[in-house]
C-alpha cells in the first residue's frame, strides 16, 4: 500500500525524478491523468498545496500532487533566517494537513532538491507522518571524472560519439546534474544525427541559461569571491567573455538602481515602479544585497567595464583567467 503522504529529499535530482515518475505511474490512472496528477511550483503557497492535495481523484486509480522544490523543508542559510519564522506561519495550511490526513485514493509528494532543515516545526511533523526517501550524491560520488564517465557510458547507449570538450562543455552547463544532463544529451544526439557531439554543438543547443548567469550574481552578492571566480571560469566555458560581460554589466546595473532608489527611501513596490520589475524581484534582490551599497556597486561596474575594455581592445584576451580574477578582487574590494 502507497503511503499518502511522501517525502524526498536530497541533491541527486535525476534519482528523485525517476522516483517521481515510478511513483506516478503506480498511482494514477493514465487514461485520467490530466484530472488526477497535478505539479506544482516549490514557491507555491501551502494553502494551494493543501487544497490540490485534498481534492478526492476523478474516475479510476488515484490522485497525486507532486510539488518539486518544495520550500518548506529546505534548509536555509544563516542570512535567511530572519524570514524563517514568517514561512512557518505560513506553512500552517500544510501542518494541519498532515494532522488531518488526505482522502482516500489522494497522494501527495513532495520533493526538497538538497538538505532538509531538521529544525523547522513542519519539518519534524512531516518526517513523522511521511514515507521519507533521501537520494544523495554522498552515495554516487559525483566529481567531474564520475560526469565524464557517465556521459561517455550514455552516448554509446545513444550509437554516438562526443568529443572531450563537448564533455567539459556539458558538465558546465549543467552542474553535473544527471538528469540535465540525460535530456541535453538525447536532444544533441538528435541535432548531430548521428554524427560526434562537438563543442559547437553544445554551444548551440545548451548554451548558458539565466540560472548560470544568477548563480554567479548571488555568489558575488555574498561577496564570496571564490564562488565569484569559480562561477566566472564556467560561463567562459560556456560563451565568449564579451558576451559574459554585458549580461552580468546589464544585471548589475539593475542592482544599483534598486539599491539607490532603495538608499533614497523608496519602499519595493515604488521601486519596482520605477524599475518596471515585480516587487517580489525588488525585495529578493534587496535582501541578497545587504552586503552592498549604491556606491559600492559603482564602484563594481567600473571594474567590470574595464576589464570588458582590457578583452575588447586584447589587452587581458591571452591571458582571461587573470583578467577575471583581477576584476572580482576589484569588485569586492570597493
């Protein structure tokens, strides 16, 4: 008997989506699946969650709420602490739930992408009342030769072959993530045609996403310059630095407009006003600042700006690593 309740946590997402899919199928009907299997955001809130999960199912077999990233469980960086208390109110919706128990035929499962945080109320009510599956890279070390390793493993599987700095290129882009990395590969062994995957190919089809260019902003908001320089070497894997450059230089400009505005005393919602953004957005983006101020910021971009001059005009071109380290020690050194 499926519990109705189920709780998985860990960093090995491929694992927890084969999970999800294996759970799916043993729950509900596919001939009903449009009415009795529902997805829903981590973001979402828990009352919606405790709605979606105690609606009986429709026709045959069971109904399954799945929530992927689920917020609640999650453990939380020191910074973030202050919030803690305001999400647990929150998640009230979702304590009573599991007090009272779904349905009959109803599932619900949630999935937590890393750590959960033991301390949290909700927390230890759901490990009590839930069928609790961790899935770990701890168990399936996951360094870079175990990426190339599996990479090479899956486009033999495939009938092609792929070049060494497609597979570099690959595990940049993805984080070493097995279940990106088993979409993007069946996607490029389509593009290829049979033909070896290159580093255009890559290039082409699995360029750099926002996530990759956000990572590197929040790691320099924390002023965590290793982070900084680690997150710098893999978009250059990934595009050419001039590229790189303006992305991050169009990002952090929006920084020191919230900032200053913020310095000015507006409130989000006015900022958001004037910046034409969400007020959700300016309120993040405020909070992971805390470390900056607007001059600071400046101060940032200039240095920024000149290291996109020093590549542009060949100055720091041969020699990119140094290049990006000088800039990030500038930058946190305003």
């Amino acid at each position: 008997m499926i519990a109705p309740f189920t709780l998985v946590w860990g960093d090995d997402t491929h694992k927890q989506r084969q999970f999800e899919e294996a759970f799916a199928a043993k729950v509900v009907d596919p001939g009903f699946a449009a009415m009795n299997q529902q997805v829903l955001d981590g973001d979402a809130d828990a009352s919606m969650v405790a709605a979606a999960a105690a609606t009986p199912p429709f026709g045959p077999g069971g109904r399954l709420v799945i929530v992927r990233g689920c917020r609640y469980f999650s453990g939380r960086k020191k910074e973030e602490d202050e919030a803690e208390s305001t999400e647990e109110a929150d998640s009230g919706p979702l304590s009573a739930l599991f007090e009272k128990g779904l349905p009959s035929g109803c599932h619900l499962l949630l999935i937590v992408e890393g750590k959960l945080d033991k301390r949290k109320a909700l927390t230890k009510v759901a490990v009590a009342k839930a069928t609790v599956r961790e899935f770990s890279l701890t168990d399936t070390p996951w360094d870079t030769s175990g990426s190339a390793a599996w990479i090479s493993d899956q486009v033999q599987r495939l009938g092609v072959g792929i070049h060494p700095d497609a597979i570099k290129a690959l595990i940049a882009v993805t984080s070493g993530d097995r279940w990106r990395l088993e979409s993007e590969l069946a996607k490029l062994a389509l593009y290829t045609d049979g033909k070896p995957i290159t580093l255009e190919a890559v290039l082409t089809m699995s360029p750099p996403s926002e996530a990759d260019v956000f990572a590197v902003l929040k790691t320099l908001a924390q002023r965590d310059a290793l982070g900084t320089l680690r997150g710098f070497q893999r978009l250059l894997t990934l595009d050419k630095p001039e590229r790189v450059l303006a992305t991050l230089s169009t990002m952090m400009r929006g920084w020191h407009k919230a900032k200053h505005l913020s310095e000015r005393g507006l409130d989000p919602m006015a900022i958001a006003q004037e910046l034409g953004w969400k007020p959700a957005r300016v309120s993040n983006q405020l909070a992971e600042l805390k470390r900056w101020n607007s001059l600071q910021l400046q101060k940032a971009l200039v240095a920024l700006l000149e290291a996109e001059i020093a590549i542009k005009t060949g100055r720091g071109r041969d020699h990119l690593t140094l290049t990006f380290e000088a800039m990030v020690a500038r930058m946190l050194a305003a």
